[in-house]
C-alpha cells in the first residue's frame, strides 16, 4: 500500500507586502530583492489568522478536493516550526475545527524539509497499512519569527499553509531519500517563537531568525541535486521520465541553479516564490496545490518534491499523480 495524493489545498493570507514596502522598512529595493531571489511579495497573518488556522483552512479545502469526510480521516501530520502554542499541537487544533474526529495527530519540525518529513511518516504509516486516510500539512507564521529590521533575511519570508490527502492505494508509487547535517544546525536558527511582530516591541536580535545564506545556497545547490539523483538512482529511473521537479521555494536562483546541475530544461521547475516568498514547509504543498487547480499534471505523472533548510535537513521524494 502506498498513500496517493487525492486532494490538496492551500490557504495563503490576504494582506501583501510587496519588496516596496520592505524598501520603507530597512535599506534595500525592488531591484535588488527581485534579481537576488525571484521574490516580489509576500502574504502576511494578520487579525485573527494564526498558523493552525491556515492549516485548518487549507486542510478544508483538500478534503474537498478529494471528496473525503473529515470522519473518514486517521492521520493528521503537521509539519511547522512556528506553531502560535508549544501544546495543545498545530494538528489537534486542525483536527478540532474540521471534525476529524477520528483522527491521529501531531506536528513535527524539520523547517523548510518539514514537509516531505511528514510526507514519509505519513506513507509509512499507510504502507504499514495502519491507516488508510491521512492529511498531511505544511503551515508557517514566519513573518512572526523574522526580524523585520534584518534586511538579510526580512526580505525572503512569506506566510501561508499547504496540504494534501493521502488515501492508501495499490496502484501507488512513492520512494524517497531524506538527510539531515546537525553538525551545521547554527546556518539556519531561530532560538524562540511565538515572536512580536513588526509593529510591537523590538525584541533581543539573536532570538529571531538568523542565518548565513551564502552557506544556506551553496548547501542547497550541491545537496539537492545529489538527493535527486539519489533517488532516481535507487529507482532506476531517468531525468527524462520526470515530469515536474516541485522545489522548497527558497530562491529562484537556486532553482535555476539545481536544474542546470540536473541537466534539466527550467520549465520542469515550476515557481511561485515571486507572490509568496519563502514560506517554508509550506512551500511545497502550495505549490502543489497551485499546479494541481490549473490542472497541469497529468495522471501518472512522475513528480518529484525536494526540499532543504534548517537542521540541516534535506531530501527528495517521487510521487506519481
Ligand atoms: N537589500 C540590499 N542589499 C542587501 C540586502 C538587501 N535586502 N541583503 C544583503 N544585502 C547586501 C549585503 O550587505 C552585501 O553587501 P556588501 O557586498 O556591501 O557586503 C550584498 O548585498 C551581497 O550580499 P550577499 O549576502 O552576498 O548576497 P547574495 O547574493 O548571497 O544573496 C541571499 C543573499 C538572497 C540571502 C542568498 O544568499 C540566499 O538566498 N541564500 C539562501 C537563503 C535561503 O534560502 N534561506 C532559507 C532556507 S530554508 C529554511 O529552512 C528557513
């Protein structure tokens, strides 16, 4: 039994900040934010908007996409690093306001691979035949964890949610190969959440998130095409029966970067960093939720979903619509 994707959805916030309100913030400008890292705007929380509420939202609307109850679910897996509550976690509140009532659940945290974690758990918890229904779910408040007075990393951060049902199928494929580096953990840090944003209290610099990017892109560009081709490898398949590469959302230049090592063509890479900015283990399920409602995946295609970030953490995982 393998767990196929049924259904996704995703739950983006409507307030924008677009790269000329950051230039009001710290000192930098369109042009610069634009050619460094693809990245326009970003959609911030605001009012009510909380990380479980997007993930609630936008696990809604995959269950209706594949056309499942919320009684007939068995496992929700959250993955974020910027859950609002240490407990109750992101998942139990999910399952609260959609009514799985039936439902196992709980979040992880493996930053911006965070979501092809919980991908694995959930296949290994539908391949074991445990379960049969899953969602699995990408959220992240980071606009709450970012210092919005750090040009260096202010400009790279969205807010949104993303998420897929996975029913336990025969006809499934699913493979995948997942790293992680703690000797590299202090590349990418965060030391404290639930953080103030902008418009309160400045707070202490060093409990925000912190980061050495160049590190974070020279990581990036080497590992994630070697986890590709790793996987691959270990399926026996080729760049050529690939249909869609569907990349952590971090920086276009990186993209780019990992489909010339692969010896892909760049339309194989889709991108939406340009509207959303990096949001994290949301990334990849919005994206995926993007392409799906336009309709540019045919059944059986092979996609495959890579992701890399704070950890260090990386991996790749195929999946056949
Ligand atoms: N606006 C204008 N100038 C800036 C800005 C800014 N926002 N930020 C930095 N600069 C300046 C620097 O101070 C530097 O100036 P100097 O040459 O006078 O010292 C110059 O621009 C170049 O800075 P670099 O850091 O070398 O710029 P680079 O081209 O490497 O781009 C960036 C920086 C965009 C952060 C890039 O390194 C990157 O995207 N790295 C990957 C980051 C990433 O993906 N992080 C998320 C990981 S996922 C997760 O788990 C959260």
């Amino acid at each position: 039994m393998i767990g196929k994707i049924c259904g996704t959805g995703s739950y983006i916030p409507s307030l924008v900040w677009d790269n000329e309100k950051l230039a009001q913030l710290v000192e930098t400008d369109d042009e610069w934010i634009r050619e460094r890292t693809g990245i326009a705007r970003r959609h911030l929380i605001d009012g009510e908007e909380t990380t479980s509420y997007m993930a609630a939202q936008a696990a809604g609307e995959a269950l209706k996409d594949a056309g499942v109850r919320p009684e007939e679910v068995d496992l929700i897996v959250v993955a974020t690093m910027s859950s609002q509550n240490i407990m109750p976690c992101t998942a139990c509140e999910v399952q609260n306001v959609i009514g799985a009532v039936n439902a196992a659940c709980f979040d992880l945290n493996a930053a911006c691979t965070g979501f092809l974690f919980a991908l694995n758990t959930a296949q290994a918890y539908l391949g074991q035949g445990i379960y049969k229904t899953a969602v699995v779910i990408g959220t992240e408040s980071l606009s709450n964890m970012v210092n919005w007075e750090d040009r260096s990393t202010c400009i790279l951060f969205g807010d949104g949610a993303g998420a897929v049902v996975l029913k336990a199928s025969e006809d499934g494929r699913y493979s995948q190969v997942t790293y992680s580096d703690g000797s590299k953990g202090d590349v990418l840090t965060c030391s404290s959440r639930n953080q103030k944003k902008f418009e309160d209290e400045p707070r202490d610099g060093s409990t925000y998130m912190q980061m050495d990017g160049g590190e974070v892109f020279k990581f990036a560009v080497s590992k994630v095409p070697e986890a590709v081709r790793e996987l691959l490898d270990q399926e026996q398949m080729t760049t050529e029966e690939i249909a869609y590469y569907i990349l952590h959302q971090a920086n276009v230049r990186i993209v780019r970067s990992v489909a010339k090592r692969l010896g892909e063509k760049a339309e194989k890479f889709p991108t939406n960093m340009e509207e959303y900015g990096n949001t994290s283990s949301a990334s990849i399920p919005i994206l995926l939720d993007e392409l799906n409602k336009k309709k540019t995946f045919q059944s059986g295609d092979f996609i495959v979903l890579s992701g890399f970030g704070g950890g260090l953490t990386y991996g790749a995982s195929l999946i056949r619509w």
